[in-house]
C-alpha cells in the first residue's frame, strides 16, 4: 500500500497478539507431552500467555505509537484488548477439564479402559488463544484484509472447538451448522469490503475514511459504497448473533459444551462490535458532526446505515427476548439472551461516540463478567459426564450447591438489569446514551424488552432455590475441576463489587480519540439531522471539556485544522 | 454519620445472621432491627426540620458514577423521616410476629429481612434518583424470595407475578428519570442524578409535552407498585401468599414506596403533566375505591379482603395526592402512615389466626370473642382504624385526602387552586360507607356470633405448636405497640400534620400557576389568582 507503516511501532502495539500467538504454539506443543502432568499444566500455561499479553499491553502500549502504526482508534483498541484478555483467562479457567471429563466418566464406570494419551488435550487451548488472539487484531486493523483475516482467525477455532467440545452428535451437527453459516456471512461481508474497496479504491482505512468524508460533504456515499456497507453490516451480524443473522445461535449454542458456549457468546460477538464499530468510524460514527470548508453540515452515520441499524436493533432485542421466554433448555435460552444482549448493545452503535462509546465498553465488560459467572456455574455441574443443559436438571440444586445457585442468581439479576448489579450500571449507561443520542423510541423499546427478560431470568433464579429436586436432577454433581467454579466465583464477585470501582474504570476510557483526516474537516457544534430534538454534538463536547483527561485529545481534534 | 449507620446496621446484622447458627438467626434479626430503630429515633430526634421544611444532613458522598453525577446522597424530609420511622417501626414487630411462623431455613428468612430493612431505608433516605431506584427496584429481591421460599401453596406464580409487574412499571421510571437528567446535561452542561436539581430542573425548564411524558414515565412504575386501580393484578396474590410478615412489611411500607414515588418525584417534577393527567388519576383512584369495596364484600379469604382492602385504602391515597392542595396532600401523607400501621396490624392478626387453625377462610372461622378476647380486642381496633373510625388514626387520613378533593375546585380563595369538583368527593365517600361494610361483616364473621373453627382437633394443633389458645406474650407485646401509636395519632396528629405541612408546600410550589394556567385554557377562570402568577406560568 502507498502509505509507509514503520516496523518499530506496530511490533510494539502487536506485542500482545504475538505473545498469545506464541503461547498458542506452546500449548499446543506442549499439550502433546508424553508426561500427564505437563498435559495438565497447558490451561495455566493458556492463563500465563494472557497474562503475559496484559502486562504487555499495561507496560508496551502507547496511543501514540499505536498512531503511527496506522490504528484508526488507538485507545478504543487498548480497551478492547484488555476486556478480551481479561474475559479470556476466566473463559480458559472454566473450560477446564471439560474436555477430558467424558472420558474419565467413561474410565469411572468401567465402560471403556484408561488411555493416557487421549485425556487433557491441549490443542482445545490452543484453538480458544487463536480465536482469542484474532479477537484482540480486529480494534487495531489498519485495512480491510486485516479486518478480514482477523475476523476469520476469530471464527475459524471456534468451528473446531464446538466440534471438540462434546462426543456427541448434536455438537458435531452444531459444528457444521456454525462453520457453513459462518462461510455464508463471510462471504456476505468479504462481498462488502469488496464493494467498499471498489468504491474508495483503498484498502486503508484511514483512506477510506477520508474518501467517504469527502463523498458525504459532497451529497452522500454512491449506492456501490452504501451497499457495501450493509452488506458488511448485516456479515457482522452473524458474529454478533444478531438479527436477522442470529438464527444459528440457538442451536450452535446448544450443541456446544457450556464452557464454549460461554467462549462464543463472548469473544466473536466482542469481535463483532469492534469491527462494526471500526467500520462506523469511516462514515461519521465520530459522535462530533463535521462541517466540510464549504460550508455542509456532515452529520453522523448516513441514514441508509442508520435505519439498518435501527431495524436490527428493534428487532434484535425483541426476537431475542420473546425467543428466550419459549425455552426449555438452560443454553437455549441463554443463547436467546446473548441474542437480545446484542441488541442492547447495537443501541450503544447507534447512540455513537460519546456516551455511546462508553456504554458500549461498559456493556461489553458487564456482559462478558457476567457470562463468566453463570457460564462457571454451569459448568462446575455435570450429569454422568455430561452438560447440564435442562431447567429441570437445575431444579433444587441450591441445597447441595448454594454457592453455585447463587452465583447463577447474581448473574442472571445482573443480566436482567437489576440494580445494585454491574448489568444495572450497563443498562444504565446505555439508556443515557440512547436518550442523549435522541433515540428514546429505541430506549423504551429496549426498556419493555428488559422488563419481559425477567421472567426467564427469575426461572434461572428460582428453578435452582425454590424447585423441589426431581428425578432429572438426581445425577448432577459437581464437575472434574475446581476452576470453572472457582472463575465464576470471581465473576460474581466482580460483578457485585465492580459497580463500586465503575467511576475509576470509566474515567479511563472516557479518553479515546478517534483519528480523523483534520485537513478536510474541522468539528463544530451543530444539530444532526437525524436528531432534530437532541443536541448530541454540543454535549459529548462539554463532556469533553469537563474532563481533565481529555484536554489533550481535545486539542487534538479541534485545532489541528487550524494548525494544518 | 448516624444515617449511614441506620443503612449499614441491617446489612450488617444479615451478614452476621449468614454465619450465625440457624437457632440464633431470628434473635440477631430482631436485635439487629431494634438497633435499626434506636438508631433511627436517635436520628429523628437530631433531625432538626420538623416544622421548617427541608433536608438533612445535606452531604455529598461516595460518588459511584462520578462522571454522570450518580452520589450516594443521603438526606431526609420529615415525609421521608416519617416514612423511615414507619419502616424501622413495624419491621421488629414483623420480625417478632414471625418467630413461631417460619420454622425452615430461618437463617435465609431472617437475612433477608434485614436486607430489605436495609433497601427500603435506602430507597426512603436516597436524594439521589439513581439510589433511590436502586433501593426501590432491589426491595424486589428480598421479597421474591420471601413469597418464594416461605409463601403459601401459590407462591411461584404468585412471587413471579410480584417481581415482573412491578419490575415492568419501574423500567419506564427509570426511563423519565434518565431522560431528565440526559435533558438537564444538555442545557446545563453537568450531569446530575440529585433529586433537588432534577425536581427543579425538570418543573421549570421542560416544555408541557416533555413534562407529559415524563410524568407519564413516571407514574407507570409508580402506579404499579402502589397499586393503581387497573395495575393491581399482581396485588392480591402476593398478599395472601406471602409469609405473615412478608405481608406485613409488603401492605406496610412497600406499597407506600409507590405513592412516596409520586408525592417525590412524579408531582414535583412535571407539574404541567400532573394537571394534564389529573382527572384521570383522581378518577381511578375513585374506581379503586368504589370497585375494590365491592371486591373485598365478596371475599371469603381474609387475608385476600384485606389486601384488596389496601387497593382501595391506596385509591385515598391516590385522590389525596391528585388534590394538589395542601390538604389532600397532607391526607395522602397521614394516610400512607396510618395504613402501614393498620393494615400491617391486621395482616398480623391474621397470621396469628393461621398459625392457630391453618385456615384463612371466613366460613370456618367464627366467635372467636369467646376463646381469644385479647386477640379479639386488637382485631376490633385495627379494624376500626381501617374503616375510618374517628378517634383512632385512619380517620385522620381519609378525611384529610376527601376534604382536599371536595376543595380542589378552580375558584378556591385558599391560593391552591385545582381541577377537581366536589363530586369527586361526594363520590369517593361513598367507598366510607362501603368500607365499613365490608370490614365489620368480617368482623362480624369471625369475631362475633357462634363459635365456628375449622374441622379436626385444633387443641392438637395448639399442642405441636406450642401455642396457647389466645395470645400469648410475645404476641401481645407485638401488637399493643401498634395500637398505641394508632390510637396516638388517631387522637392528637397536629404533631405530624404541622410537620408535613411545609414539605407539601414545597411539592405544591409551582402548583397554582399552573393549575390557573390550565384552567383558564379550559375556561375556567380563577377570580383570585394573583396576576403574575399567570404570567409566569406562560
């Protein structure tokens, strides 16, 4: 490409995808180790690599040379990259034993005979850091093949871990719905950054961005554009588990073991929002309406994206929910409510930059920590070697297993939105976002959707406290290892107690500065147009100039056009 | 300090009754809420704007959400004292009215109790809209599990409808409280979630359709929790399965949080949607009143009668508040009080009823003067509380609340104005009459006439539970308390009326312009109104 990227700066901002890449390949050699004990060790080998990436993006990551190496949001990128890394050591830590407790079910009743070599497999962990670390490469993608590659480094372990996941033939049947439908979505989006790419003629973003600045001041992306980004919008889609692309979600969710299913309710769909909200910043998803040299007002997203996105919200959020209500199964409707917790979360797309911005990191924290918590839980319990996956199965288990009752209460109540939880401070966030942004519709939407999710999250608080143990939930115990409890234990916890530290963590990432092209545009202080009552502009600016930590972005935006 | 005290002491005795043994459980729960009380009387008596108006301690602390304004602000008015004291006062009672009723897993039973102490304090003291949602929204918790666990045979259902009706309600208010406070960002430049700076913010700045909404926004979490009239489905089932004191502390002080909700937040914010919406709300709170006096003569359950009773006691309350005079307002206050204590009492009366016969129901039930005449004298005079009998303290309310609607007419030369008729009164009176109809053919049922109980060998009963035949003492001290301060307030309430009075004015400030104002558009012009007053609200 035309532009030079230096080398120095982008190892530095890669540090952390290399060290998980490199940790991969080393779980991966090691998990083939003749000695038990060093197979044993690949899932605190797995946690090591990631805490290592962390400690590599706290010490090596600066905004500056993330900059220079070409990132569109360099903090956006930062913060995206530590959740993920964070969620990821606590979905490693409830994934294991997992794979290997069929086995030793099997070996326990006398059904099949002791195979050293086929118990602790230690490429699932290497599949869960690949996907992990094409997670953490999509905020920071300079060009669309990057997006693209990384996008398809997220998806592609994932098929093989459903598949690895469980002996049984429902996961085999989920693998191959998800890998197929997942090749579909890709190619919808492929299709788009293709028509994206024939519209601007770059692959840059940063070109991109100023190419489709310079076609909204002059009256609009061409229809080749637009559709390429729909067309990328509704790919993206499919990762987000959002409609009209969730209808696999449901399904895979339920062929997947617990521990996976956890993975992808979270990674991919955390992959999806960074993407989407990656592309959003090439046409005005900048929270800060630009008015061009010659006078045009440029308002935020164009409205073809805007109604799309709107429509997937709307819908989103409602199949979700009322899909969830219908469920007999404990994944299937957890997958139903992964479903409707992406609809919130296109909300915070929508509401943009700003609030928008920071209710969409605070919902993607909550989500995650608070999937960690009923995910652990889940799969600290299993039935002769298998998932629990039933209500049924779940029935008066608070009698043998309070602990593991109350952390799936504490996250379904946090899911559900009830204060003082992290999940009530998310929704909180979001709604402040969506009413500032001038999309009260969608607000109450969201808020009649939230009060129809309590009734399938009281039954995840109830069936295990007030059900009567039943036959179905006779042979439930506890599960092989004591970390998946252990993770969600620590999930709980946060989630009650983060609230309290949510002050702190917000005035870090109230900082992020998305890079524009400062020649072409300058930010002003102007009504949107599809805003006509709300004046999102003027406030997220005061918001900017309230904050001692962002002066210096501030200044940034605002007068490098002078300076130029 | 004491404040924060009065909302650590119950969660700090839940934590305690957590690793106590489960023997252990109900005496540190009842302790833990006596210290609550003491706390909160040492609290009143410090607080020094009985007669004045206004806040205390006027602190801001513990920021949460620093950024957007959301501080654990910690202040009460003497409605809200009162409110507090209603709390701390029968929560002990509950607690000690439970002691022979729950006999498995007391340990949850009591720690939850004390968290809900604790979050209904919170809710009640909060000046921040965000921590008083907090507090209201998580009394759902405590009392899911209470119907839940310890409820009668329709518990599920029954705590399910609970939680989702009123969780339904109270998303929308969050909705109009974020929408004020996103509104005030946007023409101020600060976010805030205080309560004093929205109420102002919002009553003054926002336009008559925006004050619609958000009244409207309001009222619907408010309208359910309370109950209004066609919002109370989920009322009576909760009632009649909750354990005794979960349906002491749910009729006593968790209604009031919805009717606390209006008179705080929903009046003062949007006083031109409260006058739009006026005649609406005063109309359902008559059907309330009218239609569930109807419902309750049918009943045969009492614990059913006198949870629908509460709907139509709440219709009142509902007619009090949309006066919008002093008066009705201060009846809505008096009114809150005295239900709690009355209705809780009741509630009380018939757990120990149940724990005795098992039965709930009127047709098995009946002379029981003959056998337990103390249990017999309290019914009779939580009952006459309830009807309205003066002398004792429900008189004091349902006046008030009547006499401020028969005077919400536009030509009042008081000063405050409103956009009732006397026939509302008229109207609502009625329910009076029909009240004590109701209530003394309970009365009459099972109290008076032959001896009736239930069929089998209730002295075997007594026997296993260790019950005497009437009351015994602990049962006694439970409620002879309650029946003092009945009649207390029935007798002398100057004390509480001089101290709501400049709280109500302060909700009423921006009130008669506007009700002038609105009145005028319809034709209807006040011959006092002060000139200006007009003018201003234009």
């Amino acid at each position: 490409m035309s532009s030079f990227i230096p080398m120095g700066p982008k190892v530095a901002v890669l540090l952390p995808e290399i060290i998980v890449f490199g940790g991969s390949v080393l779980v991966s050699i090691v998990g083939l180790n003749r000695s038990k004990t060093l197979r044993k060790s690949v899932p605190l080998l797995a946690v090591c690599t990631l805490l290592a990436a962390l400690v590599a993006i706290a010490l090596g990551y600066s905004n500056e040379a993330a900059e220079q190496a070409g990132v569109l949001m360099p903090h956006f990128n930062k913060i995206i990259k530590t959740i993920i890394l964070v969620v990821g050591i606590g979905l490693v830590a409830i994934s294991v034993g997992h794979i290997d407790r069929r086995m030793e079910d099997a070996v326990a009743r006398g059904a099949t005979t002791f195979d050293p070599m086929r118990v602790v497999r230690g490429e699932f962990y290497a599949f869960m850091l690949l996907s992990i670390c094409g997670a953490m490469l999509i905020p920071g993608s300079p060009d669309l093949i990057w997006l693209f590659l990384a996008l398809e480094l997220t998806s592609l372990p994932t098929y093989i871990m459903v598949a690895m996941s469980r002996g049984t033939r429902r996961a085999q049947e989920a693998a191959v719905k998800y890998f197929f439908l997942g090749a579909m979505s890709t190619a919808v989006f492929l299709y788009g950054f293709a028509l994206i790419y024939g519209s601007a003629g770059s692959l840059q973003l940063n070109t991109i961005q100023k190419v489709f600045s310079a076609q909204i001041e002059s009256g609009g992306i061409d229809t080749l554009g637009m559709t390429g980004f729909i067309l990328c919008i509704l790919g993206f889609c499919y990762k987000l588990a959002a409609a009209p692309m969730h209808f696999y979600a449901p399904d895979v969710y339920e062929g997947a073991s617990n521990p996976v299913t956890g993975f992808l309710s979270f990674i991919p769909k955390i992959a999806g929002f960074s993407a989407l909200a990656l592309l959003l910043t090439t046409v005005g998803w900048t929270g800060h309406s630009i008015i061009s040299e010659t006078g045009t007002v440029v308002s935020g997203l164009p409205a073809p994206i805007l109604a799309t996105l709107w429509m997937i919200c709307a819908l989103t959020m409602t199949l979700g929910n009322i899909g969830a209500l219908l469920q007999k199964s404990v994944k299937r409707m957890l997958a139903y409510s992964s479903i409707a917790h992406s609809g919130y979360m296109v909300l915070a797309i929508i509401a943009g930059p700003g609030l928008g911005f920071e209710a969409l990191l605070f919902y993607l924290i909550s989500y995650g920590v608070t999937n960690l918590a009923i995910f652990g839980a889940l799969s600290g319990l299993q039935k002769r070697g298998e998932d629990v996956e039933r209500f049924e199965e779940l029935s008066g288990i608070a009698r043998r297993y309070p602990g593991l009752a109350a952390w799936l209460a504490i996250g379904s109540g946090s899911l559900m939105g009830m204060p003082p939880l992290l999940g009530f401070w998310a929704k909180l966030m979001l709604f402040m976002a969506g009413i500032q942004a001038g999309h009260t519709p969608l607000v109450i939407i969201a808020a009649i959707n939230s009060a129809v999710s309590v009734w399938y999250y009281l039954r995840l608080i109830g069936v295990p406290s007030f059900s009567p143990p039943g036959t179905s939930s006779e042979g439930v115990i506890k599960g092989p290892s004591s970390w998946p409890r252990f993770a969600g234990a620590v999930a709980a916890v946060v989630v009650v107690l983060l609230p309290f530290f949510a002050s702190r963590m917000l005035g870090n990432s109230l900082d992020f500065s998305p890079v524009r092209p400062a020649s072409t545009v300058k930010p002003v202080n102007t009504t949107t147009e599809h805003v006509p009552t709300e004046k999102p502009t003027q406030a997220f600016d005061t918001a900017l100039q309230r904050s001692p930590h962002v002066e210096q972005a501030q200044l940034a935006l605002h007068c490098s056009p002078t300076r130029l | 300090m004491i404040q924060y005290l009065l909302l650590l002491l119950p969660i700090i005795s839940a934590l305690i009754i957590c690793l106590s043994s489960p023997r252990a459980a109900k005496w540190i729960a009842f302790i833990g809420s006596i210290a609550t009380f003491i706390a909160a009387a040492i609290f009143a008596v410090q607080f020094p704007h009985w007669m004045t108006g206004g806040f205390w301690p006027d602190l801001r602390t513990a920021p949460i959400l620093g950024q957007f304004g959301v501080d654990l602000q910690i202040g009460v008015d003497s409605v809200s004292l009162m409110l507090v004291l209603l709390t701390v006062f029968l929560t002990p009672l509950a607690i000690a009215g439970s002691f022979s009723a729950i006999t498995t897993h007391m340990r949850e039973y009591y720690a939850w109790f004390m968290i809900l102490l604790a979050s209904m304090l919170l809710a009640f003291m909060s000046r921040d809209m965000i921590f008083f949602y907090v507090g209201y929204e998580f009394t759902l918790i405590p009392m899911f599990f209470l119907i839940s666990i310890w409820g009668g045979p329709m518990r599920g259902p029954a705590a399910i409808k609970f939680f989702i009706f009123t969780f339904l309600g109270s998303v929308f208010t969050l909705a109009a409280v974020i929408f004020v406070a996103v509104r005030h960002f946007d023409s101020v430049g600060t976010w805030t979630f205080a309560i004093a700076d929205l109420v102002k913010f919002s009553s003054t700045q926002l336009s008559d359709k925006e004050q619609f909404w958000v009244f409207v926004g309001l009222m619907t979490g408010f309208a359910i929790k309370t109950p209004f009239f066609p919002t109370h489905a989920w009322l009576p089932l909760a009632h009649d399965q909750a354990p005794t004191g979960g349906s002491v502390i749910l009729a006593g002080i968790l209604l009031k949080l919805g009717t606390y909700g209006v008179f705080r937040f929903a009046l003062p914010m949007a006083p031109m949607g409260a006058v739009e919406c006026t005649t609406f709300f005063a109309i359902l709170g008559i059907i309330a009143i009218l239609y569930m006096s109807l419902v309750c003569w049918v009943q045969t359950d009492i614990k059913k009668l006198i949870a629908y009773s509460s709907v139509s006691h709440m219709g009142f309350v509902v007619l009090g508040l949309f006066a919008l005079n002093p008066i009705g307002l201060q009846g809505a206050v008096m009114y809150m009080v005295n239900h709690g204590l009355s209705t809780g009492a009741l509630f009380l009366c018939i757990g120990m009823i149940y724990e005795r016969y098992h039965t709930k129901d009127m047709d098995q039930l009946g002379g029981l003067v003959s056998k337990m005449p103390v249990w017999s004298f309290f019914m009779i005079i939580f009952t006459l509380s309830s009807v309205g009998l003066p002398g004792l303290n429900g008189f004091v309310g349902e006046f008030l609340c009547l006499m401020g609607a028969f005077v919400a007419e536009h030509d009042q030369p008081a000063g405050y104005p409103g956009v009732l008729h006397p026939w509302y009164a008229v109207v609502a009176a009625l329910g009076l009459i029909l009240g004590a109809m109701y209530l003394l053919i309970m009365l009459g049922k099972i109290v008076w006439g032959t001896l009736r109980e239930p069929h089998g060998d209730a002295h075997a009963e007594h026997a296993t539970m260790e019950l005497p035949t009437d009351l015994n003492f602990r049962e006694i001290a439970v409620l002879a308390p309650i029946a003092v301060a009945c009649l207390a307030i029935g007798l002398y309430p100057k004390p509480l009326l001089d101290a709501v009075e400049p709280c109500v004015k302060e909700v009423l400030v921006n009130y008669p312009a506007v009700i002038d104002a609105y009145n005028a558009k319809r034709g209807l012009v006040n011959p006092t109104a002060p000139v200006q007053k007009v003018e201003a609200s234009q």
